[in-house]
C-alpha cells in the first residue's frame, strides 16, 4: 500500500535504535523529513547487529502503529537494509528505505511529495555506494556533539551483519570534519566524540590515505579552543603512530577507549576473522597506558561463539584482567543468517547464558575497582544534566547539588555505589 504520507501538519516521531551512528542519522532524518514538510509520519531506525536486535525492532513498529493509529510507519537502518521484505511484510509498515536512501534529502522530499508516488520498499545496493553524508548536519547531542566522520567496514567477520547494512567504508573528508567541530564549539559544545563503524579504517579512501591519528591531531592543532575530543570504538590492531602520539601528548584528547576486542582467544579470532590475537590485545593496552597512566577501557567481548570450548572462554575472561578493562559491553553469540559463523557449530543455548554471565560479573567487578580507586580524587566532569556529570575517562558521577548543564566542573569524588561515583 502507498500510504499518504504528508497528513496535517505534526512533526515526524523518530524511534531509534542500535549504536551512536544511528541516533547521529536520526537527526539528520528529523532535519530533512522537517524540512521536505513531511509531517504525521513515524520513522523507525533499527539495528541488525543480532537477532534480537531485529526482533525488537518489529516489536517497537508493532508498538508505535498502536500508539500512533493512522500514522504511517517508514522504517530504515541496518535491519531494513539486510532483510527489507521482513519489514515489508509487516502490515504497519508504509515503507521501507536502505541506509543510502535515509540520508538523502530527495527521498524525503519525495516521501512528503502529495502524489505519494514513491516506491514501497527503497533498498538499494549499499556496496555501491562511495561516500558518506557526513555533512548534513553539525553533529548531536546536548551537551557533547557526536560527529560521523566515517561509515561502511570493508573487514568482514564471521559473526558480522554490518557490513552488509553499511556498506564499504568510506570518510568524511579532514576539512569537512574540522569545519563541522569548529561550528559546533562556536555553539558553546565543551567535547566532541568522533563516531564511525570502524573509525581506525577512516582515510584509507581518501587522497594520501591518512590514519585517524592525523585526523585527531588536525582537530586539535585547527580548533584550539575545544576544550575535549573524543574518540569512540576502535580496533586496537589499526591504532596508527600518530594516534598514538595524540594519546601520549594531548591532553585534549579525553583518556578512554572502547575497544573491539571480541575474544582472547586466539583460535576463536581466527575463527572470528579478526586481525589481531591476543597479545596483540594486552599489548596494546600496556602500550597505552604507558604513554597515558589515567587511560581506560571498555571493550566489547562475545560470549559462546560457535565452537568455543570452557577453557577458550576463560581465556576470554582472563583478558578481562589482562588488558586492565573498565568497562563490558558483553555480547551472547547470536547467529546472524547469511553469515559463516551462522553454520558453524553451536554452543548450547545455557552455556552461552552462563558464560555471558560470568564475563559480565567480571566486568562488574573491574567497574567497582575502578570506581573504588577514584574516590577522594578531583575531576573535571562534564556535566549532562543538573546533577549528572561523567570524567575524563568516561565514568558517570552523581552530584549532590545542581551544577550548570553542558559545563567543565572540577568536583572531588566523594563515594561510589557500585555504578558509578559521587560527589
């Protein structure tokens, strides 16, 4: 059905799910479905990281059409672009539109359009596709501003959907990065996060192939008034010598680092497909921290990959220790149809349950002695709410009195409980 898309006047609602990047395109969509005059419809961004990702998404659309009765329903994101006719065969859905499409004004304009003639389901082919749209707007966020510089991965993982959501990678051009931050801090933004799908791949498609490390260091040499950059999740095997040399040297450059680290095992990464093993991995982070003593880490980890044994898991959960991680994101292995781990032989569903749970008391435990260590220490805290801040390392402080929102704040940390600081 081609539904009307341009019902009186009513901003569009935007439901977002997945990582930054999407929340990032979510408001460069409400910005171009504003501007197209598009109106009453509900944009649902999804993720297809795993199963389960997926399944929630048709459980949001499911949930906003009977919140939104008579609204139409256009969905977009990672999930509509690897599996668009699930969507397509919901009957809540009005469209379905690729991850190229959603970032391009002349979709919406065509949407908004009062013919309504546009096709149901616009999913092309996101291989093709050569650049990216970092430039539709000036980042997001209220008190830090997220800034896409690159999108697409050209590495492909056994276990990964992504690349076949994103595409290829591709970078938004230095200068166009560096114009955008200088924006931002003339709108008063105190720290900026540079955000991509593989970030440490960023330059390679560009004149001269740069690393990320030039990237940052042109940042902070161009808009010397910002007073914090940061970087997101990179892949550790990638770090160049100039990033880090930033990390070394700049102090600017906020001291945290989410790494995509996925094991420590070193079988398991080749069956992974990854390009490190697992000194690469501890290496790194004592390289790190050498040259910066206060960095820390998060890092994602999978749990009960396809043929990993108890004693391969707890190479994993050493790694914990090993690298000196803070903060878990901790995944329990979900097959994703179309890809090689999909076919290869599973662990048990309990086991993976349980393995999942062990590595994420580990994390736990690695928070609360990082938590522990800070106390009676001062920071400088970003504040992002009245009595909300997070330090330089990324770790959330609770305040006890209202503090100015968007602010560097140096507070002293009075206690933990367990999650996060006080003071």
């Amino acid at each position: 059905m081609n539904a009307p898309l341009n019902a009186p006047a009513k901003p569009p609602v935007l439901a977002t799910l997945g990582c930054r990047l999407n929340a990032y395109e979510s408001e460069a969509m409400r910005e171009m479905a504003e501007a197209a005059g598009l109106s009453g419809a509900v944009i649902v961004n999804t993720c297809a990281v795993t199963a389960e990702a997926v399944r929630k998404a048709r459980q949001e659309i499911r949930r906003l059409a009977r919140e939104n009765p008579g609204a139409p329903i256009i969905v977009t994101g990672c999930a509509a672009q690897t599996e668009p006719e699930t969507f397509a065969a919901m009957p809540e859905v009005a469209r379905v539109i690729g991850n190229h499409e959603k970032m391009q004004p002349a979709t919406w304009a065509s949407l908004a359009a009062p013919d309504h003639g546009t096709e149901r389901v616009m999913v092309d082919d996101i291989m093709s596709v050569r650049e990216t749209a970092g430039h539709l707007i000036d980042g997001f966020g209220r008190h830090r501003a997220y800034v896409q510089v690159q999108n697409g991965c050209d590495h492909r993982c056994t276990f990964c959907i992504i690349p076949f959501g994103r595409g290829n990678s591709r970078s938004v051009p230095a200068g166009v990065v560096v114009d955008q931050i200088r924006r931002l801090r003339d709108r008063g933004f105190n720290e900026v996060v540079l955000t991509g799908v593989d970030l440490t791949s960023w330059g390679a498609d560009l004149p001269g192939a740069p690393r990320l490390g030039n990237l940052v260091r042109r940042i902070l040499r161009m808009v010397p008034d910002l007073p914090r950059l940061r970087i997101s999740s990179i892949d550790s095997i990638e770090a160049d010598p100039d990033l880090m040399e930033a990390i070394a040297s700049e102090p600017r450059l906020m001291p945290h680092l989410h790494l995509s680290l996925q094991h420590g095992d070193d079988l398991i990464l080749k069956r992974m497909k990854r390009r490190h093993l697992r000194d690469d991995a501890i290496r790194f982070c004592e390289d790190a921290r050498r040259l910066r003593p206060d960095i820390v880490f998060g890092a994602d980890i999978i749990a009960g990959f396809p043929t990993e044994t108890e004693a391969q898991f707890q190479n994993s959960l050493r790694l914990v220790a090993d690298c000196g991680l803070t903060f878990l994101h901790v995944f329990p292995f979900s097959a994703r149809q179309g890809t090689p781990a999909a076919r290869m032989p599973r662990v048990p569903g309990p086991a993976i349950k349980d393995r999942a749970a062990r590595l994420r008391a580990a994390g736990d435990a690695a928070l609360g002695a990082h938590l522990a260590a800070q106390v009676g220490r001062t920071h400088r805290i970003l504040t992002e709410g009245p009595r909300l801040g997070r330090t330089a390392q990324f770790t959330e402080v609770a305040l006890t009195r209202d503090l100015p929102e968007g602010a560097l704040v140096d507070i002293t940390i009075l206690g933990h409980d367990g999650t996060r600081l006080t003071a």
